[in-house]
C-alpha cells in the first residue's frame, strides 16, 4: 500500500504540472487555480498521512459512500480527500458546479455520460470531470473503491434527469 501512496503522489505531481485546468493561459494568469495548501497547519509543514491515519466519514450525498478529509473543507471550497466507495455502489446521472479530479488507487471504478457508454477505471487512471457535465459513476461489484478525490470548489451532486424520461409519449 505504500509504493501505491508513492506512486500516487508521482501521478498527483506531474498532473498538477502537465494538464491545463480546462482554462486558457491567459485565464490562468489572471484566475489562478484554488489551492487547498492554506489548509495544512504552519507548524505542520507537509501534509503526510498513512492510509491506515485516515477518518473516514459518511457522505449524505452519496449514499455507500465514505471519505477521509485532507486538505479544505468539501462543504466550503476546495479540497482534497481519499474516498471509498462500497463495491456494487451506483450513483445515477448528476452534476457537479466544480471540476473534479480522481485518481483511482483499488477497485473498479466506473464513469461516463450514461451507463451504456461508462468506461470502467483500474488503479492508477484519472479521471477528471468538468463542471456541469452530466454523468454517472460508481464502484463494479467485486470490491470496494478507493480513490483520491480532488474538488476545486464546494461539493455538490445535482440528480439529473435522463432525456428519455422528458418524452412526451408517443414522440
């Protein structure tokens, strides 16, 4: 579990340098991205916690679903926090106001527009989800998932719902 750590902090590194942030340069300059660094203690240094030292919590937005809080706050802005979600977990079509990075550490994780075209994620994939995009995700049966979970605003899951049920019958 420890190289797996490392090899996380590696992916989490060279994402932070290597991807734009769904925004122009231009936009970057003037609108830097939120950090959540403000929230490790002074005295504190680095944030370093073995995944054994986690609290983990209930999320009542998502039932079947745990997290263990890192860096910010997730009901006031950005954050960070390690989640772990129940194997055969599925949360139906919904949206978030923030953009959300997870990196996928066990299990089978599934995401994608609807359940017909979700593409299912081992350790190590990344997924990032822009803000207001429609979508479904969850944990395959088989063993439960745990991910590392990123949000660059106050979390939020808005029920969407599916086109197909706005139909009026015989369209």
């Amino acid at each position: 579990m420890h190289r797996l750590f490392l090899l996380l902090a590696a992916v989490l590194a060279a994402l932070t340098i290597a991807i734009p942030h769904s925004r122009s340069e231009g936009e970057q300059k003037t609108q830097p991205q939120p950090s959540c660094v403000a929230s490790i203690p002074a005295d504190k240094g680095a944030l370093m916690r073995a995944f054994g030292e986690l609290r983990w919590t209930a999320l009542p937005e998502n039932p079947g679903m745990e997290f263990a809080p890192l860096t910010g706050d997730h009901t006031q802005g950005p954050y960070t926090q390690m989640r772990r979600v129940r194997a055969g977990t599925d949360m139906p079509m919904h949206t978030h106001e923030f953009e959300i990075t997870d990196v996928v550490i066990s299990g089978l994780w599934y995401a994608g527009a609807d359940i017909a075209s979700a593409k299912d994620f081992i350790s190590g994939s990344v997924i990032v989800i822009p803000p207001h995009w429609p979508h479904v995700s969850g944990c395959r049966p088989g063993g439960d998932c745990v991910f590392y979970h990123e949000g660059k605003g106050k979390f939020d899951s808005t029920p969407v719902r599916p086109k197909i049920l706005d139909k009026k019958s015989g369209d």
